[in-house]
C-alpha cells in the first residue's frame, strides 16, 4: 500500500475466522438467520448464559443479508423511554465491543445530525432532544450555524426549497464497519463453540403440543430446545412455518455509494423531510440511503425513482456531491411493524422466540438486542429492555411510537 | 420501476401510483362486538406473502381512481388487475 491509498489503517484479518461445521441433529437452541442480530444472539448466549450448543443457521452467506446492505449508522437518539433503554444499552456495548470481541470494527464515534427543514421538524428535535437528556442520552440542538460548523458541506443557505432549520446533534453516535462486526461475531461465537452453518434454509418448523421440537432444513431435520427467529425481512415467512402470525410488512430499501472520496464528510448528516442520510466510509465513499420503496417486496433491488428522489435531495443538502459517480446502488428486505418498533419476544408458540420488525434500523441495535434477546432465549422469559416490545402490545395497545425517531420515512 | 395497467388509462410508470397496502381488508360488520384481540388483528395485521399479493394501487396522477392489482412480491410480475368490487382473479 502506499502511503495515500485510502484503504490504510483497515486491519488484516486472520486466514480464518471460523469453522464450517456439519450441522448435528440437535441443539439446545437453533437460531434462524446468520445476519448482525443472529450471530449476536449466539455469541451473548455462549458468554452471558453459557448456552453453546447452540446453531446459526443461515439460508446463504453469514451476513450477506441485510448487514451486507445497511448504513452502518449507530445512534441512540430515539423519542420514548423504552427505545431510549435498548439502543442506549446497544450504543454503550458498541463503545467496548472492540475489546471484548477482540476484533477491529472500525467503530467511528463521529456524531449524527438529524435535520429540520420546517417548524414542524424543529419542535420534534427539540422535544426529541430534551426526552433524550432525560433518559441520559447525549444530545444537542444546534442552529444552522452550529450545522455549517460541525459538517461545513452542508448547505445551511435560507435560499433554498427546504432550508436547514437547525438539527438534533447525538456526538456519541457514529458509524461501525458492518462486515466486520459480523465477522467479529461469528468468529467469537464460533470459538465458544457455536456452529454456524450456511447454506441452511429453514424450509418448516415443527410444533407438538404448542411447543417447537425442530426445524426442517434443506440439510435435514434439526431437533431443537429453543428455536431463536432472527430472519429480518423473511420474519413473516419464517413464522409462518409455525403458524405464528406477525403483524410485519416487507419492503425494498435502498442504498447507494459513490466513488472514493478524499475525506470531505466528517460526520454523519440525515434528513427526513427531503429523504436521504449521508456518512463517508473509511475507504472514502459517500454511503447514502433512501426511504423504503412503497409497495410489499422481497426482492433485494427498488425501484429507480427513489434513487431519484434520494438523489435529488442529496444535491441539494450537499452541492458538493454534484462532482461524485454513483458506483453502486443497492437493496435489503426490511420487516417493517405498525409502529415503527421492533417485535422482540415470546410467541404464541413455546420455546418460540421472535426478533424481527427493526425495519430500517436493526444494524444500530446489532449488540444491544444480541444482549437481550439472548437473556429472552436463554430465561424463557423477556430481558426487561425488550419486554416492552412483546408481540402483545399491538391488543393491549401499549405501542412505542418511534415513526418520527425512526428517521426513515416507512 | 413497474409498468402498471391502470384497469381505466392502460399502462403508466409507477411514479403515477400511490400504493395502498392489502385489497380486500374490510371494516368489521359488527365493530362492537369485537374483543381486543380481533381488534387488534384488524387495525395491525396485513398478509405479508413472499409470492402472489392482492394489493390496492391508486393511480394519482391520472383518472385518480383505486383498483386492485396481484403482484408477486418476489418477482414484481403483475398477474391482473381488476376493478374495486369485482372478486380477485384466480392466477396461476
């Protein structure tokens, strides 16, 4: 490498991160879905609970799912108590999770800014970041000079169809390199002895009694204690195989990035009035995301006219860009719930646990829910951090509104 | 991006739609009879098929009318499209 070759500083990695196992015919626990959340429900289950009998399986490549195709934006800076619990607790797990995995994740505590373009959006951040401050959360408001300080390419400009009224600032908050999060996962869980076992799809699951027995796999039967969804997208499909019904919907959403850039953006910039959220990866791309595509889909690509529309307000937020190539465009399956929370819990089914609905935000969550949801797995019952987001508050009504924290328009 | 036969105007790009989620959700017959559980299952459960989806699509940006459509969800391929009260075409 050369000394101006922007991909300096990303670490080496060992020749070999984890073993290919044989799946057995049993385990204590099976979980279905080898992205962020499965891998790190294995690896807390194997440290926190000593739970290492334990499969992933995953129906193609570990993480080449939606953890492949996210963002990479970490941040806590949501509207109500029970989401401020779990993503806070996340976001003081990413901040050690270097040294307890022992692997690089190039975690970049750069800062988020969530801009207001109307009267509307200033009072919502603002109120936003007082609820933040009240549940320990660091939080700002900053003008649009404060904006233009913190990422001078922004154009902070009253001259413009959608002007930057001010933004809520989280400084803590920042980006992760979501390969290596996965790889930094699988290979810990793996040396406690967790089996990752790709190219495993779940074709059904086997319920006696109302309680799960196993899973019917294109690798053969798996007998399994506990069985641990953590399928994304496809939640709705693989709950189905055990009659389980979610109340999710599925939807494209897409990213792109552009060519390599000196480093021209030092923070990470969204909005959710004109719709587009921006960080440059380590490497030099500028990532960018849309909203969802509006109609139901499972298929990993949109539709161009979001990328218009994302576009568009990218140029606008940030002149600068008008000189980047796109290189490459994207789409992940996200399971989006009525609130805008996660469904993480019980079932109806026993030894049945579900984690889905995270929509367009579950890479953020990735150790926080691992966490709790492995307690959930593990005690049978819900970590006191994902009991509020149980399957039965959409009849007790007891919903956690997030659609404005949530920051992507679904 | 979908070419969508508007049942009215013939085919349009989708940019002209607006999408309105499952066809064929209809309101309770008897809403107060209803325990929290159906209630429940009215306002926040909706089919989410990986395959063949009956969906209700909005041409806005045309005749400005509502009609259904089946769509795969894994494919995008448009099986029928029909108008708001006529049953849903069986498709292969």
């Amino acid at each position: 490498m050369s000394a101006h070759d922007p991909a300096d500083g990303l670490p080496e990695h060992p020749e070999r991160l984890w073993s290919s196992p044989e799946p057995e015919r049993s385990y204590d626990v099976v979980i279905v879905g080898g992205g962020g959340h499965g891998l790190a429900t294995a690896y807390y289950l194997a440290r926190n609970h000593g739970i290492t009998n334990v499969a992933v399986l995953e129906k193609g490549w570990l993480a080449g799912g939606n953890m492949a195709r996210n963002t990479t934006i970490i941040r806590s800076n949501y509207l109500w108590d029970e989401s401020a619990g779990i993503y806070e607790h996340a976001l003081k797990l990413w901040e050690g999770l270097e040294d307890d995995l022992g692997y690089p994740l190039l975690f970049s505590q750069r800062g988020v800014l969530n801009l207001a373009h109307s009267l509307q959006d200033v009072r919502e951040g603002v109120r936003r970041v007082n609820a933040n401050r009240l549940n320990g959360v660091d939080a700002e408001w900053l003008d649009p000079g404060e904006v233009g300080e913190v990422c001078p390419i922004v154009n902070v400009s009253p001259d413009v169809r959608h002007p930057v009224l001010g933004a809520t600032y989280q400084p803590r908050a920042g980006i992760a390199k979501h390969d290596h999060v996965a790889w930094g996962f699988a290979r810990a869980a793996a040396a406690m002895g967790v089996h990752l076992i790709e190219h495993c799809e779940v074709t059904g699951i086997d319920v006696e009694g109302g309680r799960v027995r196993a899973v019917q796999t294109t690798r053969g039967r798996i007998a399994a204690g506990r069985v641990a969804l953590c399928a994304a997208g496809h939640s709705s499909v693989v709950a189905g195989l055990a009659g389980v019904e979610l109340p999710l919907q599925s939807h494209s959403l897409q990213a792109l990035v552009s060519d390599l850039l000196e480093p021209v953006h030092p923070t990470v910039v969204m909005s959710n009035a004109v719709h587009v959220y921006v960080s440059q990866a380590h490497k030099g791309e500028l990532v960018m995301g849309a909203g969802i595509d509006a109609c139901n889909s499972y298929r990993q690509r949109g539709a161009f006219h979001i990328i218009e529309r994302q576009m568009a307000a990218a140029l606008e937020l940030f002149p600068v860009f008008a000189r980047a190539h796109v290189l490459r465009t994207w789409g992940g399956v996200v399971d989006v719930s009525p609130d805008a929370s996660p469904v993480v819990g019980l079932t109806p089914v026993d030894d049945l646990y579900v984690n889905c609905g995270w929509g367009t935000g579950g890479f953020k969550a990735t150790p926080g829910v691992g966490w709790c949801f492995a307690h959930t797995v593990a005690h049978g019952e819900p970590h006191p951090l994902n009991a509020p987001f149980s399957l039965e508050r959409f009849t007790t009504g007891a919903l956690v509104d997030e659609h404005g924290a949530a920051a992507v328009a679904h | 991006m979908l070419l969508i036969p508007c049942p009215w105007c013939g085919p349009r790009d989708e940019v002209e739609f607006h999408y309105g989620g499952q066809a064929h959700v209809a309101y309770p017959e008897d809403p107060g009879s209803l325990s929290d559980a159906e209630w429940a299952r009215y306002l926040f459960f909706r089919d989410n098929p990986k395959g063949p989806f009956a969906e209700r699509w909005s041409h806005t940006a045309g005749c400005r009318r509502w009609f259904n459509m089946v769509r795969d969800t894994a494919t995008n391929e448009i099986h029928a499209v029909y108008r708001p009260g006529e049953p849903r075409p069986v498709v292969a």
